[in-house]
C-alpha cells in the first residue's frame, strides 16, 4: 500500500490511486485511504498510548473540507482534553 504526504483537498481525493493512503501535511493524523472501491476518511489519533482510528465518512459523499473541519473539531476536543473525559465514561 502506497503511503503519501500532502494537503488532503477535492483535487487531491479524485487523483488518489486505490489502495493507498493519504496523510494530510497540515492536520497530524487526518488521512485519506483507499480500497478496490472506497475513499475513506479518518482521523488517527494516540489515548492512553493506545492509536484509536475515527472513521469520518467514505469520499464523495463527504467532501474533503466537511471532513477537514471535523478533524479540526475533534482535534480541538483532544487538545482540550474533552474527548478524554468522554473516553472515561462508562
């Protein structure tokens, strides 16, 4: 699987070859992969030293700037410790 580095837009979804992955240069752990037939996006991030993998949405039905701000959301959320707290709930 092919592994690249750069900013995830519309463009850069379309041209994005199946099976590889896209990590974006700008948001740390927001990706693009690829299969056969899907485009999905997600959002990789470290609890607990633990990689936990956030599934966005599968390309086109959502676009790369819906997903780009939810990335921005969630790693707001993990800066601030929200998403923590939220981890510790039963």
């Amino acid at each position: 699987m092919a592994t690249q580095r750069l900013k995830i837009t519309q463009a850069a979804c379309e041209k994005t070859p199946p099976n590889s992955k896209l990590w974006d240069t700008e948001i740390k752990g927001f990706g693009l992969f690829t299969g056969k037939t899907t485009k999905t996006f997600y959002y990789q991030r470290e609890v607990r030293g633990k990689t936990v993998r956030i599934k966005l949405g599968n390309f086109p039905q959502v676009s790369a700037g819906i997903a780009r701000g939810d990335v921005l959301q969630l790693a707001a959320d993990h800066a601030s410790g929200l998403s923590a707290k939220r981890d510790l709930r039963p």
